[in-house]
C-alpha cells in the first residue's frame, strides 16, 4: 500500500513539474487564471495591469486618441530617482520610467539598455557614472534588452563615445533591420547597427562575471532576461531582469502564449540559479523605484530592500506567466 502510495505520489509531482501551465491552462477560466497571477500582487503592484482582461490588449500601432494619450494607461507616477549603487557592484542610472542598471567588474562595466535618446543618455547615465564615480571610458559591453526605442534610442552617444560592444538577441537585430518599425516615437534616438548577436543561454563573461543571457519572447519576439550575480557588503546574491513586460501588439494569440511560455523557462532558470532579486527596465513595473527609496533610508544591518528571497522573485515570474496565460484563455473565450 506504502509502495503505491509512493508510486502515486511520484506520478503526481512528475505532472506537475512536467507541465505546469498546460495541465492547469485546460481546467481553468480566464478569470480564475488571472486571479492565481494576481495572487503575487501585493508584493509586484507594477505587474497588475498584466492582469486585467477586461480592458482591450493594448497596442501600440495603432493611433491613439488625445484623451488616451494624456493619461498614463495604468495611473503609474515616475518620479526623478537619482543615479544610485544598489549593489557592490550593481548601479541604477535610469530616468524615472525607464532603467539603465549598470554592472561593475573586474575588467570594466556591462550597461544593460540605454534609454530614450542621447541626451537622456548624457544627463542619465554619462553624468549618472561620473556622479557614482565610475568611468564611462570603462564601458564594454550595451546589452539592449529589446528593440523598442525606450531601451536602445541613447545608444548612438554611448556607442560613438565609449565603444562598447553591443549586444542584442539575433531575432531583434533582424527585427530592428526592417525598413519600417511596428511603431516608433520621435523621442527615440538612432537605432543601433548589428554587432553582437546572442541566442537563448548564452553568456557574457567579464572579468570574474558571468551574465546569463535568455531569449524571452513575449513582449517582443526576441526579448532578452538576464541572470547575473550580485553583491551586498560582500555577500552573494543572484538577480533576473526580467526584459520586456507589457502587451501592446492587441489579442495575438501566439505571441501572447510565447509569452507565458517563456516566463515559465525563465522562472525555471531563476529557480536553478537561486535567484533572490528580481528587476526589470522600468523602475515602476519591477518596484525597483520604491526599493531605491527604501534603499536610502537603510540602516546598518537592516535587510537589504532589493534581496526578497528566492520563492518571492519567482513569484513575479509566476505572476508574469499565470497572466499572460489569462489573456490567452479570455482570447479563446472570444473575450477580446
Ligand atoms: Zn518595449
């Protein structure tokens, strides 16, 4: 009897570590998904709109009316934050409402994005570096997450100024060559020419830096996440940067699957590497904007405000893919 039991127990738990999101995806409604994903809200406020399948999938081609613009879509403020270490070796030179985190090792730095445009690129993280006292000179690497101009359009000034390699999925590349662009803003500078391409699971290393660097499709077709370590007063920690969050290319299907596919896989990685620090590229969807308020007010000894734990991060993974699924069931429940 214990034998079977056992056998059955084993059985059980190789379904569910097999096929987590297809077994549930068939039992359950749009609803009933969304509200597993909003589950992980209170600890990821920024991910909610995912969430919400009863307003229209936002996208971004098509041209909005001038009410629509005026309003921020999800009531997200962004304030001013300042250039800040958030790690030994971890910095934040991003705006208010797009990131630029940059990654301090033994043989130089790895910038990951470059936001909007040269001048935003000058003011944020060229004076961002130097404030922090680092040298942008020491730039090697300009990991651009996506191509959407928020994340590559300052690239030209860094690029022309500092050399760094850069770096982005192959199936972006092909993307950013295409004469016409899905949409595109006249904030955003120059697009970057191809130099590095990457597949899924390859890796950068710098010095005694290892960066995972994985294809994430979703929020476009060749996103890219990050696992890289971490460091607080010399203790090690491991971080995902999760690459592109929100839908803005309306009801399709399997690109919207692609996604909640590829929050899984990434999850799965997060999980083998111990991830217990989770960001993104917009400080106001990942928390990363009240976790550097937060940051500033530390006292010694107290917990750093970026390090949650590996089940907590996960959870955003967890939320990103249980909502993203939601979407695609409510498409399929012709609720679009
Ligand atoms: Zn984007």
């Amino acid at each position: 009897m214990i034998m079977i039991r056992t056998i059955f127990v084993l059985f059980v738990l190789a379904c569910a570590t097999a096929l987590p999101v297809a077994v549930s995806a068939e039992n359950l409604t749009a609803h009933e998904m969304a509200a597993r994903g909003l589950e992980h809200a209170e600890d990821f406020p920024g991910l909610i709109s995912i969430c919400n399948i009863d307003e229209p999938i936002r996208d971004a081609a098509e041209k909005r009316s001038e009410g629509e613009k005026k309003q921020d879509r999800s009531g997200r403020r962004s304030e001013h934050l300042a250039p800040t270490q958030v790690f030994d070796n971890l910095y934040y030179v991003g705006t208010g409402g797009v990131a630029s985190w940059v990654l301090e090792t033994s043989e130089g730095l790895i910038i990951i994005d470059a936001l909007n445009n040269n001048a935003e690129a000058e003011k944020y993280i060229v004076d961002g570096l130097e404030t922090l006292g680092l040298d942008p000179n020491e730039l090697q690497y300009l990991v651009i997450t996506h191509g959407h101009g928020d994340h590559y359009g300052g690239q030209e000034l860094l690029v022309s100024r500092y050399q760094p390699k850069v770096v982005m999925s192959d199936i972006e590349w092909t993307i950013l060559e295409q004469p016409v662009l899905d949409f595109s803003s006249p904030r955003w500078g120059e697009r970057p020419k191809r130099d590095i391409s990457i597949n899924d699971g390859d890796t950068i290393t710098l010095g005694e830096t290892t960066v995972q660097l994985h294809v994430t499709p979703g929020h476009t077709p060749g996103t890219v996440s990050l696992i890289f370590p971490v460091y607080d007063n010399g203790e090690r920690h491991m971080a995902a940067l999760w690459g592109g969050t929100g839908l803005n290319y309306g009801p399709v299907e399997d690109r919207i699957q692609s996604y909640s596919e590829a929050a899984e896989r990434f999850r799965q990685e997060a999980k083998a590497a111990n991830v217990d620090v989770f960001i993104s590229n917009h400080p106001t969807r990942d928390g990363s904007a009240k976790r550097i308020k937060a940051l500033a007010e530390r006292q010694q000894g107290e917990k750093h405000p970026f390090v949650i734990g590996n089940g907590t991060a996960l959870g955003a993974l967890e939320m990103l893919r249980d909502c993203t699924q939601a979407q695609v069931l409510r498409i399929r429940e012709g609720n679009e």
